[in-house]
C-alpha cells in the first residue's frame, strides 16, 4: 500500500497535464474558427485571414532554422571535441586550424567545476552593468520597463576551442593570450518588458577573447591584475519564451538581440575591456588607465554599381544607399542619397584603437526604407578589411568588392596615425586636419582615468546622492555607472577622447544625482595646460569641484598623445608571433601535379596578399617594370610562355619584394588571346575560396572598328551552376580593362583539392545580344598550398569543354 501511495501522485499529476493540454487544443481550434467567422460575419478583405497565416508560417520557419542552429551549437558544447566535428564543420574548434593555437581540455574541466560559482559574478554584471544600459537602449524604442528577475546559468560550462600564449613582440611585464570561447548552455534567464513577462534560453555566444595578465610582480598571485576583451563583436544568439515568445520572430527580436550586443560591446569590445585587479599592490590606474596604439582615420569615398532595390511602376528602381561603418565596438552611420546607385559620400571618422593588429574593419551598405529600422532595410552587401593592412602601408586607397551581393563595390581611403607625446608633432598634426577641411578631425586624443569624488554634497531633502559622471569633450560624453547612497562614490574608470585642438578643446565633467538630476559638482580642465606638463602628462591628483560643497574633490589623472601619420613599415618583417588572432593557416601542402597548359609558369611564385589593384600600385614603387621577357621552356608541354624578369631591388629599399609578380606584361599570352592577372586566397577559419580579378592586358583587336566590351565570369567546378557563376562588370570598348573585383565561395577544405575555377572572359558585342568567349583558363586549386595568397598571371586559352 505505501509502495503504490508513492506513484499516486505522479499518476494523478500526469492525468491532469493530459486533460490542461486536451483543453488548450479544444479552446486553440475554437478561437481559429472563431477567426475565420469573424471575418465572413464583418465582411472584411480577406487580406486579413491571409496576412496572419502567412506571417505565422514564415516565423515558424525562420524559428525552426534558428532552433536548428541552437541545437547543433549546443551539442557541440556538450559533446567530445569529435562529435564537435562531425557536428558540423564551421564549428571546428581554433585548434584545428591553427597549429600554433593549442587545445586546452585541461581548462575546460576547470571551468566545469568552478562554474557553478560563477552564478553569483554573472549576476552581478547582468543586475549592475547590463540591465541597467540595456532598459535605456530599449526605451528609444518605447519599450521600457526592461528588468532582470532570474539569472541561472545552468550547467553547461562555456568551452573553450583552444588557446595562443605570445611570447615574442610584447613587454616583459606582461602575459598575452588568446581564447576562442564558446558558451552555449542551459541558462535560465527570466525579466520583465512592458509588464510582459518572458524568458532567454539556448543563450550562445562566439568570440576570440584576449586575456592580458599585467603587470608581473614578485609577490603571489604574480600577477596584479587582468584585462578581458574581445578582439571583435562576438556573436550572440538566444530563443526568448514565455509571454515574450510572440515576439520571437524577425524585426522584434533583433531589437532585443542588437540592444544586448551593443551593452556587451560597450562592456568588453576593443576599446573597452573589463579589468580585474588581483594584487593590492598595482595602483588601479595602471589597469584602468586607456592604452590606445593609434588612430584610424577612415574615409568613406562612394559605391558604384550597387543593386537596385527598390520597386516602381515599371519595375525595379534605384537605392537609396547609405552605410554602417563598424570598428570593434566602434560603429558610424552615414546619410542615405536617395534614388542613386552610384553614390558618393565623402564621409570621414576616426577610430581609437588599442590593438591594431587584431581588428577588422567591416563595412555594410544598405538601402533605406522609410518608416522602417535598420534590419529592414534591404541588404545590398558589406565588405572586410584587416586593419594591420593599413598598419603596414601607413596609408590605403583601395576600392572593395561588395560579398554578399550580386554586383556593386565601395571605394575607402584609409591612413593610421601613431601616438606621440613630442609637442613638435602637433603643428603638422593641425595643418593636416586643416587642410582636409571636414571640421571634426581630430589632432590628438585625450586619455581620461578618474578615481573617485570626495565629500559630495548631499541631495535635496538631505539624503545621500546616487552620483554619477558626466565626461564630455567635444561633441563626445560618456556617462559611468552609478554609484549608490554615497557621498564618497570610488569609479576607477577610464576613457579615450578625440580632440580636435588641444589649444582650444575642454574636458567637461559633471558629478549628478541619478534621484534628483541635480548637479553636485563641476569641472572644467583647459587641455592646453597639458601642453606645459612632462610628457604631456598629469599623475592622479585631486582636483576642487565648483558649483560644490568647499572640501569636494574629484581624483583623476590625464594623458595628452599627439596624433603623427605613419609611414609605411617597409622594413619590418611580420613575425608568426605578432600580436594578432590566427589567420588562415593551413597544414602542409600535398605535392603539386604537373603544370597544365594556360597556367602560370612556376618560376617565380608570388607572395602579395589578397590586394586591389591600389595596393599593387602601392608595391610598385618598390619594383621596377619588366626589363626582359624570357622564353622558358616547360618540361610537360615544351611550349613557350613569357615570364616576366623584374630588376630585383636592392635591400635597403625593400628585401621582402624580391619574388613579387608585376602588374604589368606584354606578352599576348601562349594562345595570342591575353593574360589575365587574378589572386587566390583560402581562408582555413571561414571555409571560403576567395578569388580577386585585377585586370585583363592584351586582348587581341581584330578588327579596330569593333573594340570588345569584355567581362569575366567565372564558375566553379565540377558540377556548374547558378549558384557558384560569378560575374563582372562590363568595361566598354577596352582591350586592357580592370576590375579589380573579388568573388568568394564556400568551399570546405577536404573538397578543395578536388575542385577548379573556370575563368572565361566574354564580350558583350555579339550578334543579337549573344557573348562570344575571347578566351578561358581552368584554374586547378590542387596546385596551391594556400599557405599565402597567389597573384598569377593566367595565358588566355581557346574555350575548352565544360568540365
């Protein structure tokens, strides 16, 4: 009897779940019949019967694709690293791609023992940093009320898919490393929105995160303290439940998921890092206090042959294109230029950087839509470049190829300024913003460490203030946390300033009362008293309040650095250990076949990066242009093909382009039909093949009155389709035309050696609208390691059969 009295109760409890759920289906039929009679009783459209069931399918869709996404991530975190890899490829942990990335199972058990611990840390962050920044965030959409009330992080532990230590180009009282971290876990996170309640689950987050352990000291723990960052905006996804499931659906939740990612950003994404101090004997300025490495300053020209994306009465129109410039945490919004696909901006900003070899600059085009958000608007392409290009050029002029996007390309003007504390640099440093003439360039930045007030006055009706700051300078002001029911609030909390004249400019700060808005105190500091310090530099000391009580002070210390163009890092050979997160490696190459006809001959095996034609020109002025042609004789085919002999340079000019390809020839090719000079480029981390056509030299006229309009398209192979076809623009009447256009495919590395690139330049003058082939090239991958990009010159061959 006592044995069945225990499963009385389940049984019991089983059945009334059976008869709540009978009941939610029966009142679930009834409401949709109730729908439908509605609308027959009322006689409305039947657009409103439609409409509904249409949005209710595609959101299912687009849920049961993210649950997918969800569910694979989360049983690779949970999985051995072998399930990880048949689980899918574009998951593979850092490890296996980079051989100097090392796998860290030992850090992995760690975290899964001490996480439960970590509960009572994480709410903390969530309850005192993030909810408070993202209910503001979301109130300028009229949603507010945003509060947390539940923070469980469950058990599943993030993982971490492997770990780098530098030991080389760092200083010496500092530990670098970096950590691919992954974290998609069982969290049980509940708030409240608009009185709605609802719930985070399936809560995952991607990013390379960089530990910097400093200074080193003589005494245990031997380190006093840690920075924690991400190098870029990690990517962050979730499922919301509960009351708040109805707004799981595209353009709602993005709000919610776009105001999270921009509070994390501004919590730990270069340039903002969360330190943690270890030892009481490192002063917290030392860890606090910004560090940035230099400027970018960044000059966004025009787009040209963007698609066309709106709709008018005759068919599709033009854009109204405008673009999101995002740097790290860092993110800038131009203009939108209505109906024109051609668009020129001229728009300039700069960003501060405190790691400038580990940050990619992205930029996205869109179209807009009035009355609409962001992430309604139609797409029409982005494009990414590495920062530590424009690092090593000192400066770039180059024009990008839109990914993501049929057609269409966006023309950049970049240069990097290094940080200097030499008062002679400022001159140059305003004529130069002078001459550019935009009025918000910046000659310096000012960094900004504040410790602590001291002696606030009280708030109205004698209670303690809930003080916060206000730092303003220029057009800039961020706003710290606030401080509590305390007339002694300690910050420690450092910022990064751009200042336009630091003979003119003010650093503004304001002491205010989260309860009353009341100000508590005031300062207002002339940066050009800076210009008279040693090293342009004030130690943290206290400074009087005005507008205060007659013993407040505010506790701060100041950095003034000069803003000085960089030159061109010739000289400087990149080293496998600098500081900057793995990058397309790839394991050692299988051995090469036999040359076929049409390839470029393998004597001189260049090394240029994955570069635009602007950036070849760049490299010219190192190399002079061919001095020789030589005919070699191939062991495979006996043919001759033109290779072109460059003057190598000396040393002191440049030792590093002995073994580049010239951007120039003159020979037609082994056909007679042209060369075309293309770059090649595998990127192990993304998966992707990505292939820029530079240009095209001596097309053969054979009749002068009728100069081709040649194009390329290119395929990749086997199996052609609709899918991998590729194709350029149209350059009119030109028998040497550029086009400086890159294209990218999805290829997984087990397939490439497997597959090729058919390379086929057509022109538009044909009979009746037809595209006679001027020549091809199959361009077999099995040929290159990939180690480093390729910049070949390619023989133009008679069309062959399709493969």
């Amino acid at each position: 009897m006592a044995e069945n009295s225990k499963f009385a109760l389940p049984v019991s409890s089983e059945d009334n779940m059976d008869v709540l759920s009978i009941i939610y289906r029966f009142f679930k039929k009834v409401s949709i019949v109730g729908v439908v009679y509605l609308v027959g009783y009322m006689q409305w459209s039947v657009a409103w019967l439609i409409g509904p069931v249409v949005l209710s399918v595609l959101r299912d869709q687009w849920r049961k694709e993210n649950e997918y996404r969800r569910n694979l991530a989360k049983a690779a975190a949970v999985s051995s690293e072998k399930d990880i890899i048949l689980a899918r490829l574009d998951d593979l942990p850092a490890w296996v791609f980079f051989p100097d990335i090392e796998r860290a199972e030992w850090l992995n058990r760690i975290l899964l023992q001490v996480w439960p611990n970590v509960n009572h840390y994480a709410k903390t962050i969530l309850k005192e940093s993030i909810e408070p920044a993202v209910a503001e965030s979301l109130a300028n959409y009229k949603l507010n009320g945003f509060k947390f009330e539940r923070v469980i992080l469950g058990t599943i532990a993030p993982r971490v898919g492997g770990v780098k230590v530098y030991d080389k180009n760092l200083s010496r009282d500092e530990i670098i490393m970096d950590v691919d971290l992954f974290y998609a876990g069982d969290c049980d996170i509940s708030f409240v929105l608009q009185r709605i309640r609802g719930g985070i689950k399936d809560l995952q987050i991607h990013g390379m995160a960089r530990i910097v352990m400093k200074p080193l000291i003589t005494k245990l723990p031997l380190v006093g303290g840690l920075q924690v960052f991400f190098l870029n905006n990690p990517s962050i996804d979730f499922n919301l439940v509960g009351a708040a499931d109805v707004l799981d659906m595209p353009g709602f939740s993005d709000v919610l998921r776009r105001c999270i990612v921009e509070q994390v950003a501004r919590i730990m994404v270069l340039p903002n890092k969360l330190p943690i101090k270890l030892s009481d004997e490192v002063p917290t300025v030392d860890l606090r206090m910004p560090e940035p490495e230099g400027v970018l300053r960044i000059h966004l020209v025009q787009a040209q042959n963007l698609m066309k994306k709106d709709v008018s009465m005759i068919g599709k129109g033009k854009s109204d294109p405008y673009a999101i410039i995002t740097v790290g945490a860092l993110q800038w919004k131009t203009k939108h230029i209505d109906n024109d696909v051609n668009p020129r901006w001229n728009y300039w900003c700069e960003a501060i950087l405190s790691s400038r070899k580990s940050q990619v600059l992205q930029c996205e085009l869109w179209d807009w839509d009035p009355g609409m958000g962001i992430r309604n608007d139609d797409f029409l392409g982005r494009c990414s470049l590495d920062i530590s290009q424009v690092v090593r050029a000192g400066r770039l002029d180059t024009w990008q190829t839109l990914q993501e996007a049929k057609h269409g390309k966006v023309h950049l003007r970049l240069s990097w300024h290094r940080l200097s504390t030499d008062l002679a640099d400022l001159s140059h440093a305003l004529t130069e913003t002078q001459l550019i003439k935009t009025g918000d360039l910046s000659s310096a930045v000012l960094c900004v460490y504040i410790d602590s007030c001291k002696k606030l006055p009280n708030a109205r009706h004698q209670s303690r203030p809930d003080p916060y700051l206000a730092i303003t300078v220029g057009k800039k002001t961020e706003n710290s946390a606030v401080q509590m029911r305390t007339d002694d609030p300690v910050y420690e909390i450092g910022y990064s300033f751009l200042v336009q004249n630091p003979e003119i400019d003010v650093l503004e700060i304001k002491v205010l009362d989260q309860k009353t808005k009341s100000i508590l105190g005031q300062l207002s500091f002339a940066i050009k008293a800076l210009l008279k310090q040693k090293d342009l530099c004030m130690l943290t000391q206290p400074l009087t309040l005005q507008k205060s009580g007659p013993e407040s002070k505010i506790i701060m210390a100041l950095q003034l650095k000069i803003l000085k163009e960089a030159v061109k890092e010739e000289d400087i050979e990149e080293d496998e250990e600098s500081l900057a997160p793995a990058t397309d490696l790839d394991p050692a190459p299988a051995a090469a076949p036999p040359p076929t006809p049409g390839a470029p001959d393998s004597v001189d095996v260049p090394q240029l990066p994955l570069a635009p034609n602007a950036e070849l020109e760049m490299l010219e002025d190192h190399v002079q242009d061919i001095a020789a042609q030589k005919s070699i004789q191939l062991d495979q085919t006996k043919k001759p093909v033109d290779v072109p002999q460059e003057q190598v340079p000396s040393e002191r000019d440049s030792p590093k382009l002995v073994h580049r390809t010239s951007s120039i020839t003159t020979s037609a090719g082994e056909a007679g039909l042209g060369r075309i000079l293309l770059s090649l480029r595998y990127s192990m981390q993304n998966q992707t093949l990505y292939v820029v056509v530079h240009k095209i030299m001596n097309i053969p006229l054979k009749d002068p009155n009728n100069v081709p309009d040649p194009y390329v398209k290119l395929y990749l192979l086997p199996g052609r389709s609709k899918d991998s076809k590729r194709k350029t623009v149209v350059v009119k009447d030109n028998c040497m035309p550029e086009y400086d256009e890159q294209f990218e495919w999805v290829i997984p590395h087990a397939e490439l050696h497997s597959r090729q690139v058919e390379v086929t330049v057509a022109t538009h003058k044909g009979f009746l609208g037809s595209s006679p082939i001027i020549g091809q090239v199959i361009v077999h991958l099995n040929q290159y390691d990939f180690l480093e990009a390729k910049t070949l010159w390619f023989d133009l061959m008679p069309e062959l059969t399709s493969i």
